[in-house]
C-alpha cells in the first residue's frame, strides 16, 4: 500500500502546484498592470448650478471684502474677436465691505472706509471651459480722509475683458501631474472714477496682446472648506505678463474650492474660498472596483484554461499509464 499513499501524495504535491500557479498568476497580473494617474472629468453645468466664496479683492490700494455668487444663467453662442463660441453665462454678484488707502487715486487723499455692491456676469466655452468673456461693476461709497477731514465719495469701477482662443492643450481630463498651454488674443478694458465733493475723477486703463498661460497639476488630495471636506486638484497657472494664479479644482462641486490670484508683482489680488454649492453635475460614475474584480476574473479564467487544463490532462494521461 506504499506506492498508493506515494501516488496520492504525488497527486496533492500537484495539485498544491497547480493552485500556487494560479493564484501567482493572477496576483501577478494584478501587480505587474502599469499605474495610471488619476484623471478628472470637467463639470457637467445645468441652469441654476451655483457657487458662493467667501472673496477678497484688492484693487488700486483698498481691499474688497465680501460674497460673491455665481450661477449658471444660460448658454448661448457668443463672438469674440475673430472666433465664435459656445459659452455657459454665468452672473456674478458680491456685496461686503471697503477698506484701505485712496492715495493711489490722489495725492490728497488718505484713507477710507465704505460698503460696495459687485454685478457682472463670465461666460465659458463648452469645450476647456475657459473664460472667453468677464463683464465686471462695481460701485462703492463710504468716507475718505481728505486733506485730513472726512469727505463722503463714491467710486466706480468697470471692466470688461475678453479672450480669443488661439490654442488650447489644457484640456478635460484633467490628469495628476499633467501640463497644459492656453494662448488667447487679450482685449480688456477698465476705467475707474471716483468722485468726492462733487468732483469727478476718472482713470482709464486699456490693454490688448497675446496672452500665454501655461498650467500644472498636482495629486489629488482632501481639503476641508466651509462647504465640507472635498477631494480636489490642485492647479498652479503662470501667466505670461507675470500674473499667477493657484487653484483646487473640485470635481464634486463642479468648481473651484479655494483659488489665489496674484499680480506680477506677486501680491494676492483675488483670494475665493468656496462656502456652498448647489451642483447637479453628471450621472454618478460606475464603481471601479467593478472593472477590477472584472479584469481578475478574467485573469483567473485564463489561468485555468492556460494552465490548470494541461496539468490535469497531463495528470491524468500519466495516471492511465500507470495502469
């Protein structure tokens, strides 16, 4: 009865071959699959999607402090300079408070403080969803020492930008680690007047150029905002007249969640914190674990006809010449 026991364990030493095989091949399947950076799909915008940021904004020596609301009005087609788009319109609307110098503005004046109300609206194409058109007001008054007295004023500030797309790499889906270039045709206008005692003062700037930005993400990571704790990327974007700007895009939200604009100089201009939203975004992905356990199906499927059915008929065409 020897041989039969060493027989039986000749056929489990297989066996135990058999399934250390398969079980290898699959985790090395799992293993050895290349890694693939994550990558976020662009929003999916609806009418009445909307945003609110805590804002900071700082214009000409005073500081804006405030909410600022953005909401997806309509989409419409739209002309800019020589090219024609297919744009979300979104209305902008902020009110806060006003602090800071208006020396800048005159060389008697001094510091103020006041209240200011913001409308506009930014229109993005559908395609990169990059700013093709930004309509901005404001209006502020308060009071402003004036040759050391306090005089009421009021300013106003208009600016209107827009942007032609020459090219554009920076495209949806955005990838951990990915590079992007956008190049526009720049034309912005902006005029300000401020007027205190009665007297007017306007100031008026134009620029107009070609405008390259060239962006860079980062790795995903979880950041905790008013909103709630949100997965998003980080985007840094350096422009070519020497402005810079640092965003967390956040997929969930279908927009930014926290961004810092800074001037060629390298002062923060903008500062936008995301306080709510209100997102319909897109149908809900599938479940990636699903593709896995899929792929390692699959992968197991194989094994077996791969390996496990020419061991067994091995196994067996031994065990008959054995008879």
């Amino acid at each position: 009865m020897d041989w039969v026991s060493e027989s039986r364990r000749g056929e489990d030493r297989n066996l135990a071959l058999i399934v250390t095989v398969v079980v290898a091949s699959v985790l090395a399947a799992w293993l050895l699959s290349p890694t693939v950076a994550a990558a976020v799909a662009g929003p999916e915008y609806h009418l009445g999607d909307r945003w609110v940021y805590d804002m900071t904004l700082r214009k000409a020596g005073f500081t804006l402090d405030g909410v600022l609301t953005q909401t997806v009005e309509s989409q419409e087609t739209l002309a800019v300079g020589g090219g024609t788009y297919d744009a979300w319109v979104t209305s902008l609307s902020a009110s806060g408070t006003m602090v800071g110098s208006l020396a800048p503005l005159g060389p008697d004046l001094g510091n103020a403080t006041g209240t200011f109300v913001l409308t506009g609206e930014e229109a993005y194409e559908t395609t990169g969803l990059k700013p093709v058109r930004t309509v901005m007001s404001v209006s502020a008054s308060g009071l402003v020492e004036l040759l050391g007295n306090l005089t009421a004023f009021t300013l106003y500030l208009n600016n209107t930008t827009t942007n032609e797309i020459l090219s554009d790499t920076w495209l949806y889906p955005w990838e951990e680690g990915g590079t992007g270039t956008l190049v526009v045709n720049r034309n912005a206008t902006e005029s300000i007047t401020f007027v205190v005692g009665g007297d007017p003062q306007p100031l008026q700037t134009w620029d107009a150029g070609t405008v390259t930005t060239i962006f860079s993400a980062g790795t995903l990571v979880s950041l905790a905002t008013p909103a709630g704790t949100l997965d998003v990327l980080p985007v840094a974007a350096a422009v070519s007249d020497g402005s810079s700007s640092d965003d967390r895009y956040a997929p969930d939200a279908g927009g930014t969640a926290d961004r810092t604009v800074y001037d060629p100089l390298g002062q923060p201009a903008m500062e936008l914190s995301l306080l709510s939203f209100s997102y319909e975004g897109p149908e809900p992905p599938a479940d990636p674990t699903d593709d896995l356990s899929t792929t390692l199906l699959w992968v197991g499927a194989l094994s077996v006809l791969v390996v496990v059915v020419p061991l067994a008929a091995a196994l067996l065409a031994k065990k008959r010449v054995g008879k």
